[in-house]
C-alpha cells in the first residue's frame, strides 16, 4: 500500500466474530462504523503507531444519528477491516471539531 489507500479500490467491509466481538464490547454497532465512511467530516490520517505488521489508520466522524466516533482500521483484500471501533473522547473530539466537525449536545 505505501501511502495511504486508494478509496475506489475499496469493495466493501471484512466482519468476522473477532472484530464484531470488539465493537461490541465498545458498545458500537458495526452498521455505525459502516455508516461513519458515509457521513462527513471524516478525518483519516495513518496510525504509524500501531502499524507494525500492516498499514493502519485511524479514523474521526460520525454516525448517521450524529454520534462521534474514533475508529481503527486497515485495508485487507480491498475490504474495510474495523480493529477497533469507540466514542471519542474529549481530545478527539476538539480535534474533529477543529477540521469542521460538528459536535451536538445528547438531548
């Protein structure tokens, strides 16, 4: 891959029982992970942190009801494979808000 990943490429999402079994922990459906691709702002930069054996990235958007989330994935076979999936937090959430993110008060 080198630098980053080529969106067109991308045929759709890898789940399996691990990473369902992640998001889930976090409370986080995987349709919301899916639906955060789909909504913009969304903020990729590369994790060059935890990207030892493959290229990882990390991610900051937002769900379709509006719900920020910071997310961890990689590129497998042309295919979205979530590692890790959560709300952001108060940081994360200032860095959206910061690259024209919007940030709404639960009612």
């Amino acid at each position: 891959m080198g630098n980053g990943f080529d969106v067109s490429k991308i045929v759709g999402f890898e789940w399996d029982k691990g990473n369902l079994e992640h998001v889930k922990k976090h409370n986080v459906n995987y349709r919301e992970c899916e639906e955060v691709f789909l909504n913009k702002p969304l903020i990729v930069n590369e994790d060059e942190t935890h990207s030892q054996t493959e290229e990882r990235f990390r991610v900051y958007g937002q769900t379709n009801k509006k719900r920020l989330i910071f997310m961890i994935f990689t590129i497998r076979n042309n295919k979205i494979r979530v590692i890790s999936c959560r709300d952001q937090n108060k940081k994360e959430r200032k860095e959206f808000q910061e690259a024209g993110g919007e940030i709404y008060e639960k009612t």
